[in-house]
C-alpha cells in the first residue's frame, strides 16, 4: 500500500481562481517603458515578446499599458530599432 497521497488528498493549492484582470500587477514598477512612435516600425516583437501583456496594439500602434507593466525591460530589449526607452517612474 502506497503512503503517498492521491490528488483527491492533496489541498488545494498554488491555484488560480482570480484573474488578474482585476488586480492591477503593475503598480510595483521602478521603470515603465515608454515608446517613441516616431521611431516604431510596427513590428510587434514588444507585444509578442511582453510577459505580462501590457504593450497592446490598439488597431494602429502599440501602446503601454502601464497598469499591468511590471517594468521587467523586455520590450525595450527586443526592440530592433530602439524605440523604447525604460523611464524611471517618478
Ligand atoms: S517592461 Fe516588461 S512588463 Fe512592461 S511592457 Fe515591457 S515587457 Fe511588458
Ligand atoms: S518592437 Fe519596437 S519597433 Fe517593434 S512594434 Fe515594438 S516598439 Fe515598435
């Protein structure tokens, strides 16, 4: 007889029942990207690259959306053309 547990046992846990939709994850940052649109050729590796899905395209240009940017910086990596600079947040 196993004295392990089965997962009808096991607690609940480390499960999302929230979205964070509705909590907004960004408010933490040190540094917010910031986009030059002059300079952005529309490419969309920032929103494919961003983890927390806080550059979004808005049908014309990518945009910031600050209240869910955790300021990690990997959209201004990505960037081949530089267009996004990381600001320190005032
Ligand atoms: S800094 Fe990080 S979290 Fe914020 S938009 Fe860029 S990739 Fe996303
Ligand atoms: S990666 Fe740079 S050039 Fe491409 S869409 Fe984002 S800001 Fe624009």
């Amino acid at each position: 007889m196993s004295e392990l547990k089965g997962w009808r046992e096991i607690p609940i846990a480390g499960v999302t029942w929230k979205s964070s939709m509705e909590t907004k994850t960004g408010d933490w940052k040190t540094f917010k990207p910031v986009i030059d649109q002059n300079k952005c050729i529309k490419c969309l590796i920032c929103w494919i690259s961003c983890p927390d899905m806080a550059i979004q395209w808005n049908g014309e240009k990518v945009v910031e959306n600050y209240d869910y940017c955790k300021g990690c910086g990997i959209c201004a990596n990505v960037c081949p053309v530089k267009a996004i600079k990381m600001v320190k947040e005032e």
